[in-house]
C-alpha cells in the first residue's frame, strides 16, 4: 500500500529536478548533392538552443588526406538548460573543389567542458564528383526550307478543319451560334 503512494511521488519529483538539454546541431549536408569536377563544395549544418558555431582564429580548419576531407569547427555546447539561448539557423562553409572521385566529409566540433577540450563528431557526408560536363553540341536548325515546310502544314490542316466545319454547319443550319437574315 505504501510503495502505491510513494512510487507516483518519487516519480514526480525526479522528472521535476531533471534538467533538459537542447541540442540543435544538424546534420550537415552539402550542396550541390552531386558536384561536377571543379565545381565549389560547400558544407551545411543546423545550430541553435544549447549548441553553436563559435568564431576562432584559425578555425574552421579543413584537412584533406586522399579522399576523405575533415572540417573541424570550433563551437559551444551548453548543458544548462538556462543558457541555450543562440537562434536556431544554419552555418555554410565552403569546403573545396575537387577532382572527379568518391569522397568523404567528416565534419567535427570541438568545444570546451569543465574537463577540458571535447570534439564530437556531428557526421559524415560521402559523395561523388562526377567529371566535368562537356560542351552541348549544336542541334541544326531548320532552314528556310522548314520553315515553308511547316507553313504549308499548318494551312492545309486549317484549311482542312475549316471546310469540314462550314458542311457541318450547312447540314445543321438550327445548330449554328449565328442568327442568319
């Protein structure tokens, strides 16, 4: 009978001293989705409430080994539930342009806690840059042979309606939107 009681105020007060956290970092993402050699890559990712982007010197630092690149920001988290207070918006970062291939895009945030520096990894993007598209080839044009070509066309078929229509209405002299003298 008591742990009935007491079980629903246990409850109540832990869900009332525990503390929220509100962490808005995004997935990132790139643009565009599938790049072309020499094309510029730029990177997204979401912040707001408890976690942000913060500007540093020397930071964002991007390193390339092979094809796996890495962006690592510096950023802040709060774990506070009363000091998330930075406007949810999007951080974009140009990463590169690069040669055609398959590639990989870590992206890091490093942050200061009470135990010292942290980094977290927020994700990773693969993607692939095609090769570089290659000159449109010019289609011919229709001369001036065409043209009268689809000149006639257009009479005959008009002139061909026209008629049919005028013996429609010839045979049908009451079914006529016009009123005759």
């Amino acid at each position: 009978m008591l742990s009935r009681r007491v079980a629903p105020l246990l409850a109540l007060l832990l869900i009332s001293a525990a503390q929220t956290s509100e962490a808005a970092f995004g997935i990132p993402t790139i643009t565009p989705a599938t790049p072309a050699a020499g094309e510029v890559v730029s990177m997204h990712i979401g912040v707001g409430g408890c976690d942000d982007i913060d500007v540093q010197p020397g930071y964002p630092q991007i390193t390339r080994q092979g094809n796996a690149i890495r962006i690592l920001f510096w950023g802040v988290r709060y774990s506070d539930s009363e000091l998330c207070f930075n406007p949810p918006g999007t951080v974009t970062q140009t990463v590169g342009a690069y040669p055609p291939g398959s590639y990989s895009l870590q992206v890091d945030v490093i942050y200061g806690t009470i135990f010292g520096i942290r980094t977290d990894t927020l994700g990773l993007v693969p993607f692939n840059v095609s090769a570089a598209p290659t000159a449109a080839l010019a289609a011919p044009a229709s001369g001036a042979f065409g043209l009268m070509l689809l000149v006639a066309i257009v009479g005959f078929l008009g002139t061909s309606n026209l008629r049919r229509r005028k013996s429609i209405q010839a045979d049908r002299p009451w079914r006529s939107w016009r009123t005759h003298p």
